[in-house]
C-alpha cells in the first residue's frame, strides 16, 4: 500500500504525458474498481463526528486493500456518535487483464483522471448527505458495494450496486469514463438489425429495403479473406458503405420530416427520450442513474419526469455528417438559450475490416458492420442533477 501511494503522489507531480494501457485491458472496467473504492472510502471516512472529504490518495488507500479479481474487503467502522459499528464492504468482478491494471503501482498514473474524479463524484452533496444519513441512523448496518459491470453485460447497466442490510438502493451506478459513450449497439449485415436500431424511435427505413440487401448480398459472410489489403482491393468495404449509406440517408429524411419550424415534433421527442432511457438503463431507470468520470471532475444524469420536461421543452435538431473514410453518422443537436450547441446523441455506423483465428486456415478477415448509439455532452445538461 505504501508503494502505491508514494507512486500515486510522484506521478501527480511528474505524471508522463502519455500511457498506454496493456492489451486487453479495459479503461471502463478500472474505473469501475476506483468508482467503488471511492464509495467506501466515503462511507468509511468518519472524523471527529463528521463525514470527511476524500482525496485521490484516500481512494488509491482503498484500492490497494483489493486482493483479488473477486475478492470482497470488509471495513468496520464506528458511527459518528461512537455507539454502533457499521460493516462496509466492497468486491470487484473484473477480467484478470484489467485487475492487473488496477492493482499495478507502475500504472497509477494512467488513472490520475479517474482517481481525481472519483473523489469529486462521492464528495458531492448527494453522496455526503447518504454517508452522514448512514452513519447517524443509530443502527448497525451492513453495507455493501459491489463493481458489478462486467459479470453481466447485458441484462443489465448496472456497474456499481448498493446495498444496505440486503436492500437494493436508488442510487446504482451505470458509468461511463471519457471516451466511452456507447451506449447501445447493434452488430451485423442484416436489414433487421438497421430496421431495430432506427425503428424504435419510429423511423421508418423499409423505402431501402431492396436496394441495401441487394448491395449486401455482394459481401461474402464470414471472414473469407487472407488480407485488409484484400479486402480494398474488391471494394468490399466500400459496397458495405454504400449499403449503410442508403439507410442513414433514409434515416435522416425521416427525422427531418419530423421537424417542426426547426423544432422535433413531441411525439418523436418522447420516444427518443424513452430509447435513451432504456440505452442508459434498460429497465432499472428508478434505481439507476448514469455517472460520467472525467479527468478529475464528474457528471451525473437520471432519466425521471424532470428528464421527460427537459427535452420536450429542448430546441433539438438533426444534422448528417460523412466521416473521413466516408461513414454516416447522425446527430440530434440542442440549442439552449444562449445559442450554445452540443450533441445530444450519435447515431453512428462503424464498419471494419475484422480478423479472426481458424485452424485450418489461420488468421483470416471480413467484414463487420455495425451501429453505435454514443451520448453526448447535452445529455448530462437535460439529465442532469
């Protein structure tokens, strides 16, 4: 522990400009680990009759207590009157590579951003008045914060859970660090898969139908091919654009149709509200609110009837844009009073030359289609709290 926290303190004062993490190693699944040790921390930090405030050095205390991928550390700790004595406890379910990282004292400074943000998000005031209302109730409790994200990815969007004496409380976390705005995604050539992640919000993409699945069927299945270079050579990925290109163009005409003297109809508004709710969330909007950690600072956003007001009084708009290589993306944009524009939300399509391992032929490629929903900077303006 010693050895991380003199590192920790070297690196904030000579921190490398760059860090690369090891393959394999997910930046979302380590911040996760700070997120819950920043929790404890917090909930564990009870001085001289008061809830104090806690400092990056605090959570990297913490995080060094960890053990193992699945371990759970257990804390006891008085209550500010020094009457009962309360049970926090943590564990972290994280793939090995990533738990590498965490616990590496030599990989301390590739986090400072995460550490740094963590300490601010549980010294806001929502978290110190949850900490000072656990530490004054009079009982013994048993707290318990688990890092959960990554033992299952899609039943749910919950990545840090707390639970007190075996109750599920309002206020699990679905996190995202900076870069990692995804939220929903699909994965395939299909038609059925543009027409489920357009269709929910009632945009209508069928007028294409014919064309797409005519374009798609030039592109072999699998992973056919012993080279990228193979793969521009054929224009393979190029008639995999051309594809993905009829349906945000349909898209967008569709959304634009919803425009009404430059503002989004309500009707569209509502159901985009409810499709980013579920990406956030999925079923768990009561209990779940989304946390953003950037370096050093934080953002937080529920998706409850303030939420639902917000955007249906937002002036929203949508603009297409053609990346460098030619892939669409959507994007629905707020204006605020002030004239100042953000991205709410990003449709976007990824196409990739994707490579796989077979015995019998060793490392061969093909191409992979896919769609991304990401969340923008207006998001945590609409949602916020």
């Amino acid at each position: 522990m010693k050895r991380l926290l003199e590192n920790f303190k070297h690196f904030l004062e000579e921190a490398p400009a760059e860090c690369k993490l090891p393959k394999g190693a997910n930046r979302g699944d380590v911040a996760e680990g700070i997120v819950a040790a920043a929790i404890v921390a917090k909930l564990s930090k009870r001085i001289d009759g008061e809830i104090g405030e806690v400092t990056p050095e605090d959570v990297v205390e913490y995080v060094s207590k960890i053990t193992s991928p699945k371990a759970t550390i257990t804390n006891r700790v008085l209550d500010l009157r020094g009457r009962v004595e309360d049970t926090v406890s943590f564990s972290i379910a994280m793939p090995a590579k990533s738990f590498a990282v965490l616990v590496d004292p030599n990989l301390v400074h590739c986090f400072m951003g995460e550490y740094g943000g963590a300490a601010k998000y549980v010294n806001n005031p929502s978290m110190q008045r949850f900490a000072l209302r656990l530490a004054t109730n009079g009982m013994s409790n048993d707290i318990r914060v688990s890092a959960q994200g990554t033992d299952d990815q899609k039943g749910t969007k919950v990545d840090i859970q707390i639970n007190v004496d075996g109750r599920r409380l309002q206020n699990s976390i679905s996190l995202k660090v900076k870069g990692g705005d995804q939220f929903a995604q699909t994965v395939g050539p299909g038609f059925d898969k543009q027409e489920g992640f357009f269709g929910p919000l009632g945009i209508d993409v069928s007028n294409v139908k014919g064309e797409y699945e005519a374009l798609v069927s030039q592109i072999p299945k699998g992973k056919p091919y012993a080279s990228r270079e193979e793969i521009d050579k054929l224009g393979i990925l190029d008639t995999a654009r051309q594809a993905t290109k009829l349906v945000y163009d349909e898209a967008f005409r569709v959304l634009e149709s919803y425009l009404q003297e430059d503002k989004m109809e309500a009707a569209f508004v509502t159901k985009l509200a409810d499709f980013i709710k579920r990406g956030a969330t999925l079923d768990d909007s009561d209990f779940v609110e989304l946390v953003k950690i950037s370096p050093n600072s934080f953002k937080r956003a529920r998706f409850g009837k303030k939420f639902y007001r917000q955007i249906q009084d937002a002036n929203l708009y949508p603009i297409i844009k053609y990346g460098a290589k030619g892939n669409p993306s959507i994007e629905i944009r707020y204006r605020d009073g002030s004239g100042k524009d953000t991205l709410l939300v990003r449709f976007r399509a990824k196409l990739e030359r994707a490579s796989g391992t077979t015995a019998k032929y060793g490392k061969r490629y093909g191409v992979l289609m896919r769609n991304y929903l990401e969340s923008g900077d207006a998001l945590y303006e609409l949602a916020g709290i």
